[in-house]
C-alpha cells in the first residue's frame, strides 16, 4: 500500500516538536556523515511565451537516504517561473500548474526494500522542516535565557519560525517588522493567540532588533537588508535564507553556522540558448549569495549538534545560522514521522502498491 | 487527469521506429544544447543484514527536458541491492521489492506549465531507449550496406539491439554468441521467427565476429571481454554498456562515439561508514569503465546527429558506439512518445490530476 497524504493530512498530525525532534536525530547522522543527500538539482528549460515575458520551465530535485528512520526521500517540483521586474527588482514567480495549484511532491521509501510508503505533497511539511532546522540550530547556539524575539517577515514562513523557537526556548516577547502595516499587524494578532504571549507589530527594522536575544529573518528577499549594526553582543542571527543579511553581518558574528556545505550545497542549473543570459539575471545581482559563495567556510549544523565544531562559549558572543539550502535528508527524516503519524491515525488515499510495482527491471 | 502507465501498456503502443524517430529528434536537441538533462544521481546507504552480506538501499534519479517534446522527465528506481561473488567476480544483484517485483518508474512533466502528465512504469521503455539509441549511432556509423550482425549475450538487452538495427540497416543475417547453448539457442529461433532472416547460434565469440559488418555487445558483464583482434576493416561496434571492451578495442577504432561525455556523465555515489571500501570493490575492479576514466575524449552521439562531429568517412573505418551512460532526456522524448500513443489508444489507468497539486508553495 502507498499512501497518499495532503497537506492537510500532514497539518493534522505533524506537530512541530516531532519535526524538532526528528530533525536532531537527523542531523546527528549528518555531522556523522551517515545520512546522505545528493545536490540539489534545479533543470530549467526557456519557454517561448506569447507575451515574451522571461519564462522557463522549473524542475527541482532533491533525494537523500537516513539510515536512522530506514527511509530514502526523492522531493521534487515542476513549475513554470517567470522573472517579471518588480518594483525595479527582478523577483521568481512559480506560476500554478493549474485551478491555482502548484506540484512540489516527497516520495517516501524504505530503505529496508525500496519500496514506495508515501507520495506526501510538499508544502506543509517543507514548511515546518525549514521553522524546526532554524529551531535546531537556535537549540545549541542561542543563549539559553534567550526569551525575546525580533522577526523580519509577516509571511508564510514566519510563523514557523516563530512556533520552532518556542519549542526550544522560553518565550517572553515577540516584535516582528514588515513594510505592509496591515501584514505586520495582523501576523501579531495571530501569533499572540497562538503562543499567549505579548507579540508586538514594530514600524520600523531598527525597532525589531532593539532589546531581543534573537533576531529572526523570514523573508522572500533576494537582496540583502540586515546590516551589521543591528547586531548587539549576546544575539542570535537566525537567517530563513541565505540572501537577507549583508556579507558585513555575516562578518560581524562571533560564530556562523551554515545548513549545508559543498558539495551538497553545489546545485546544478542547466540553461542555454539565447535567453541564458536574461534568466541568470537575478543570479548576477547578487552574485555572493549564490553559487559563487564559498559557504565550506563555515561549519554546519550536523557539526553543531555533534559537537565536532564548536558553538557559542559565552553569553557575549554573536552567533549566526544561516539556513543557506534546502537539504534532501530533511524530508527522509521529518517524512517518516509524518508518515508514521498519520498511518497510525489512519489518513491519506491507499494506493495499490503493485501500481508501482513492475516484474522486469533494467 | 495523470495517467499510470504498465510495462504492458507501453508494450502495446510504443514501436521501435518509433522509439528511434522520437530519439533521432532529442540527439538533434542533444547536440544543440537544447535538451538538457542533469547528472545521473547514485545514492547508496549501507543496511546491516542478518546474513552479513554486503547490501545498501539504492536510490538512482535522471532528470531532463527536451523543449521538442515539451516535456520534462524524472526516472528514479529504488532497490536494495547486494554484491555478491559469483564465480569468483562481485556481481551486483538487485533485489525484488516485494512480490518479486522491482520499483522502477518515469514521471513525464508537460513543461508548458509543469503538470504531470503520467507515471510510467520505466522497465519496458527504458530497453526500448537504449535498443533505439544503439540504432540511431549505427544509422550514422555503420556501413550503408551493413548486413551482417554478430551479436554477444542473448539476455533481456539483446532483442531490442537486433530490432533497433533491423529500422536503419536492411540485415541479411545474424550471428548470436552466448556462453550458454540453451541460452544462445532460443534467442536464434525467436530472432528469426520476429525478423524472418536467419539467425545463428555460434559456439565461439570468434565465430560471432567473423564476416560481420555490425559487431553488437549486449551483455551485462562488468569485465571487459572484447579484445581489439575482433574488429576487422569497415565493421561498426555497437556496445550496449562501458565496461564490456577493452581499452585496446576501443583505441582500434578509427572513430569512437558515446552516449553522454561530462559534465552529464558524472554522477554521485555517495557511501559511508565501514562498508564503503566493501561497497566500492566493484568499482574498483575495473577502475577505467568506471569514473576515473575521461569520457570527455569522445565525441558524443548528439555531436554526430548534427554533423558536429565527424562520422564515418570511408567504408573501411573501424566505428565504434558506446552507450556509456543513460541521459535522461531519452525518457523526455521517448516517454513523450508512448504518452501520446497510449492517450490516443485509452491506455493505463487515470488518477486525479488534483492528487498531485497544492494550493500552497513552499
């Protein structure tokens, strides 16, 4: 049987200390170098449109194994991106597939005998994996009175980082700045409901970080805007992404940690033919935050959790994570847990395996 | 609507010329830089079986698009795969997921706006492919006048070699080498009873390659078994994977052709723990069939369907083709092929399209 599960299946059973706590076993494995991902793989091919707007076609892959939960994971999306200039800024936009909805699916197997246990959608569950993995880190490097929280970002990804950090540190007091007073206001609206504590709708970024023990970036930028003078002694960095602080900032920090280091982080992004050039644009913009980084300046997280590179020592120090790429054994990891919750619960569409199944192989 | 597709479905519908028609257009994308296919990617984790023997769970994935077919394809077979000596060499042994059956499949992607069109079980169209790419190279390599065929193994692969043959060249008659009678035996008589010419089971490899023209490899030997004296003058050597000549074969070849050469040919295998060495030992054998050997010094087969690199010239040139590795967009094109002929015979099973859509992105 190969279970079929929504986001909604994984939203009523995965919880976010169970991707916290999944996410560390794994993570352990990683810094022993016992679960494995192969790169990120990002295919685009140019599309012709009629309104000859930039347009390609996006196939994205990850795939990675953990001995720890028995399982392999293949992740993958297919979209159509375009790059349309916004606000002077070139920015990606995944059209939908179709009726508004987008494909992005993790294949769940055994490693025990290969077979398929789940086809789960990918949203929900990336979601909470990307909230628990800045957890994790903030976990081992945060000050361990860490209780107050300034966030960049009102969005989608936000509030995970927000229920991740509660899950591993008391929390006293939230800020969050966004440009769109109505986002901001409402994202405080609905965080203090959710975690019963005082969450405050700031007006501007130099407020955020005044007075917190953590500062948060959850945004979609592609363009840095965390400078170093926001960083006071004793601070947590905790970057969503690779693109949101300035090369000072990072620079400024006692200690950085990263997500993952080359060669997993090398991905490959295959485009030719005339239109190369227009869509690399956005690459070319900020070339630093891209492959042309050398990120294996910086340990990982797998070395922080098992201690093979050192974290923070004093109450004084700057420390950073930053979550710089996505990593395959993330979804072998959290996917299982979900998996197992929910065939315990009894949800999702049961798919005949034998669909799957074929009696010659190549 | 997503259509599931059997081996038997693809069986039904998808001929050989067309097959070499569909990838006669992808090696002209090929060659352009058009088609593009990411590297093929090998995961292996090592599992501790009872019985002590080597084994690791394998995940394999190809991804590409080709804009002719307006497709995108992403193959993946998952296994458990053990190495066991036999007869004194370490063969690799997949084993059966369950019920005797493999895991093998092709997810086709329409790239106009990234939707699945389909999953296809990859057994059936993946001999099919390498079959009708070993024939596109010898329509451009062998002599016009090629007739004559002698032929090595007489397994699974070898059937599709001959029929691939018998769509670009008018064959007179074949000559089969098998270690085994029976073996030899029964792929004559149902050779000649598909192509209606003779067939001839030979009990020599030396017999198999005298009075010749096309020499066909089609076994699964990891130790290279041809040697240069079987090539005479003007004959074309078709052979079905890398590690069946050796090196001094190939370099008697006037002109040598491959599948893929870097950076697609270069995939990952990633192990660890203690069982790594265990693991590599069957690479290790034969080191240059393998990644230590530079496919860059060959030209490839998309180079020599747009004529930008040059194939035979006069009929006494030695040819050689070597399949070296799978390219992904193979599975682009052919699988964009039997989709539209299984669509327009009702085929396969249909599942909702919505299945496999969300209305969130990460």
């Amino acid at each position: 049987m190969v279970l079929l599960l929504s986001n909604a299946d994984i939203e009523r059973v995965l919880t976010m200390k169970d991707t916290i706590d999944a996410l560390d076993v794994l993570y352990r494995e990683v810094g022993k170098r016992e679960a494995v991902s192969f790169p990120r793989q990002d295919l685009h091919v140019p599309l012709a449109r009629p309104e000859k707007e930039l347009a390609a076609h996006y196939l994205k892959t990850m795939g990675a194994a953990s001995p720890a939960f028995k399982t392999a994971a293949l992740r993958f999306s297919s979209d159509v991106c375009t790059w349309p200039l916004m606000g002077g800024l070139r920015r990606r936009v995944k059209l939908p597939v179709k009726n508004g909805k987008w494909l992005g699916i993790i294949l769940l197997f055994s490693t025990l005998n290969g077979e398929l246990l789940a086809i789960i959608q990918d949203g929900y569950l990336s979601r909470m994996r990307v909230g628990g993995t800045n957890a994790v880190a903030a976990r081992y490097l945060a000050r361990k009175d860490a209780s107050r929280i300034g966030i960049f970002g009102s969005g989608w990804q936000a509030a995970t980082q927000i229920t991740g950090l509660s899950e591993v540190r008391k929390l006293q007091n939230i800020k969050v700045y966004s440009p769109t007073q109505m986002h901001r206001e409402k994202f405080a609206s609905e965080m203090k409901s959710t975690l019963g504590i005082p969450v405050l709708p700031v007006e501007s970024p130099e407020e955020a970080v005044q007075d917190v023990d953590i500062i948060v970036t959850a945004t979609n930028s592609r363009q840095p805007f965390l400078p170093a003078r926001y960083l006071s002694k004793g601070v947590h960095l905790s970057c969503l992404q690779r693109s949101e602080i300035e090369l000072e900032a990072y620079n400024r920090c006692d200690i950085v940690f990263i997500n993952v280091n080359s060669p997993e982080a090398n991905y490959t992004s295959t485009l030719f033919t005339e239109q190369e050039k227009a869509l690399n644009m956005e690459v070319r913009d900020h070339p630093w935050t891209y492959k042309n980084f050398d990120w294996s300046i910086y340990p990982t997280l797998g070395q922080l959790v098992t201690q093979t590179a050192i974290g923070r020592t004093t109450d004084s120090q700057i420390t950073g994570f930053i979550n710089n790429i996505g990593l395959g054994a993330q979804f072998a990891a959290v996917g299982a847990k979900a998996y197992e919750l929910a065939l315990r619960k009894g949800l999702g569409i049961q798919l005949d395996s034998d669909l799957f199944l074929e009696d010659i192989h190549p």
